[in-house]
C-alpha cells in the first residue's frame, strides 16, 4: 500500500521544463494526384467489359507533401511525408513535437500537396508564447489551409 501512496504522488512527471513551449505539428491529407486524369476514347470504352466504362481514366498515386516549419528566420524542419498504402492513394501524415523557447517568435510553415511547383499553402504568424504553452499546427482544407491553435 505505501508504494501505490509513493507512486501516484512521485516522481514527478514534468511535461516541459521551465521557460519551455511546444509547438506540435500534426497533418493528416490527400494531396493532389501524382498524375491528371485523363478523357478515354470510344475505342478504349468498346474493349472495357460493361461494368469497366468510367469515362476517365484517374491514376490512384497521390503526391507526397513537403513541409517545412521556420522559427525566426532559421529552418526547423523540411520534411516530406509519403501518402499511405500499397497504391500510394491514401493520406499523407505527419506529426513533430518541438520544444522552444517561452517569448515572442516568427513562425512560418509551408505546405506543397502536389507533384512540382512552389509552396501553395503558407501560413505565417508572430506569437507570444509562456512557459508551458502548446500551440498545434493543423492543416484543414475546408477552413483554407494551414492553422495555429492553442
């Protein structure tokens, strides 16, 4: 009985250490295709069997996302997350916890979810953030794109 006393009141669990934030990054989509659909011809619909006609041939591989998170100026991160599953179809994933400093810092994250191109989701904010703070970085395609929350 005395170690169930000792135990649920020591040793200390500390989840940051003092003057510390947490920034934690957490992404979960389907970026775009690897490849566009494309129209099939009428002598292509003749020799597919009746339940095989879709009008659009749209290849399953989806692209991998590229990430990349700065503090203040310096590159944190640049990471790339491949899509799930054994066609590559599924969604792309991600989740990074980094500690930082407590204070104001510059946070920028890019997002690219498609094959070539430049980033085409950036988000950028300046926050305050205490000792013990937590800030989420999420992606949400309906709400237009990249967020922070506390």
């Amino acid at each position: 009985m005395v170690l169930i006393g000792y135990f649920s009141s020591a040793p200390v669990f500390v989840h940051l250490p003092a003057g510390e934030a947490l920034l934690r990054l957490s992404i979960a989509h389907a970026a775009e295709r690897m490849q566009a659909c494309r129209e099939r011809s009428q002598e292509e619909l003749a020799k597919l069997p009746p339940n095989m006609r879709a009008a659009q041939d749209c290849p399953r591989e989806r692209s991998p996302l590229l990430i990349e998170l700065e503090i203040d100026g310096r590159l944190q991160l640049r990471t790339e997350a491949l899509p799930a599953g054994t066609q590559r179809d599924g969604l792309a994933t991600l989740y990074h916890r980094l500690p930082i400093a407590a204070g104001t810092h510059r946070i920028v994250v890019r997002m690219r979810d498609r094959p070539q191109g430049e980033f085409n989701y950036v988000r950028e904010e300046t926050l305050n953030l205490a000792g013990g703070d937590s800030v989420l970085i999420d992606f949400n395609a309906s709400r237009g794109g990249l967020e922070f929350r506390r």
